[in-house]
C-alpha cells in the first residue's frame, strides 16, 4: 500500500488505503478544519518521534457502542461509595497536559506533542473537544480524567490519566453514561486497548466502522462546553 504526503490542500485518501498497520498518510497540518475532517473520514493524527506527522485508520477498529457500557462489579463498588466528583469541560488544559506526562507502563514518552497538544485546546475552545475531570475531596488539581473529540453521534476518545486508584474509570463510565442519554451512541478507542475491553469494547472491521461513522457524524454536534445534569455529577455503580 502506498503511504501518501499531504501538503496544504484540507484533503485525505480513503482511509481503506492504509497499509495493514493502519498507516495511511503523513505530513500536513494541525488546522482544526484538517483534524475535525480527518475524523469525519475515520482517520486520526497519531505522531512519533522523528517523523513527520502520521495519520492513521486501522483495522480494525476498536469501539464501544455507549448502549453496551459493561460495569464491573468492584469498579460498581467504587462508584457507590462516591469516593470521587465527576465534571465536564473544567480543566481541559489541565487533563490533556497531565495526559501527556503521567508515565504509562511499556512508554518510554509520549505520543502528545506540543504541537498536538495545541491542536486539541483550539478544538476545545471551537467546541469539539472535551474533557472529564475526576477530583478527590478538596483538591485543586483532578486526580485523573480523559479527553477525545466530538462529532454528530460519536465521541473519540484520545487519552486517559489517573494518579488515584481508579479515577479514570470512574470519569470515563460517567462520561459514557452521559453520551448515552445525549444520544451519542459510540466510543471510538481507535485500537485496542484492555481498559476499554474490560467495559464492553470490541474491535469492527473498518468496513463496518466506516459504514457506522457516515451514518452517525451527520448527526447534529453537541457544540460548545459540556456539563453533567449536576454542577459536579457522581455516577453510581
């Protein structure tokens, strides 16, 4: 398969012309119109070191319909004893910036550049970026959290931190919770991970993933800052 150079033009091959690693092109920009259509089109940014900026699309593709949220009973348990508050669009910068330095089993640094780093806060500030923030007692800083991007009826989900034992799992089942009742019906992971298979994730074809993603980004975007029902929402299990 050939791998192909962007240059200026806000354009991308099909995303079924990815090589089997899910490569599909390199170069281009960060521009917000690029990143929202490379989404669109089921492909997403995902740099590394000493390359120029990387898009991919694998297959196949790892989601979570958010109807099929499955809770494990000791994370039920956590969840119960409300032991951390959950909210919306709070500290974006916080929790994209402390995904990106909270070490990670296995990673030596971080595929979160300064530049992609830029990228998602200028999506925040037009709308389309979201985060969850996790917070224990009176802290002034969240213990854990997650952001992704929204478009019509999906939501991709791009990184998760924790400092507390389990305060990313609890941000990420309340969020899908949410998604859920706003009628976003599917978590994008993009590959797989075993945090989102023990909630209920599975890998599609991308055939199937694309078939899904033309039907649900049409839909009405839920723009702008996000808030649960509460000022500071606590799931239950």
């Amino acid at each position: 398969m050939p791998i192909y150079q962007l240059d200026e033009r806000i354009v991308f091959p099909p995303p079924e012309h990815a090589d089997p690693d899910g490569l599909l092109a390199v170069g281009g920009g960060l521009e917000p119109e690029r990143v929202i259509l490379a989404y669109a089109s089921g492909i997403f940014p995902w740099p590394a070191e000493g390359y120029p900026l990387l898009w991919h699309s694998p297959d196949p593709r790892y989601v979570l319909p958010t109807s099929e949220l499955c809770v494990p009973k000791s994370l039920r348990r956590v969840l119960n004893r409300g032991t951390y508050r959950t909210t919306l669009d709070c500290a974006f910068e916080a929790v994209i910036a402390r995904c990106a330095e909270v070490p990670r089993g296995g990673q030596s640094g971080t595929w979160i550049t300064d530049e992609l780093l830029d990228a998602y806060v200028e999506l925040h500030h037009l709308g389309f970026a979201h985060s969850v923030e996790v917070w224990c007692g009176d802290a002034t800083e969240p213990c854990g959290g997650l952001y992704g991007v929204s478009l019509g009826g999906v939501f991709f989900g791009e990184s998760m931190f924790a400092t507390e034992p389990d305060a990313s799992k609890v941000g990420f089942v309340t969020l899908v919770r949410a998604l859920s009742t706003w009628g976003i019906s599917l978590v994008d992971a993009q590959v797989h991970t075993a945090h989102l298979e023990r909630f209920g994730g599975r890998g599609w074809p991308r055939e199937r993933y694309l078939a899904e993603l033309a039907r649900l980004v049409v839909l009405p975007t839920r723009r702008g800052k996000w808030s649960f029902d509460a000022p500071a929402a606590r799931a239950r299990g």
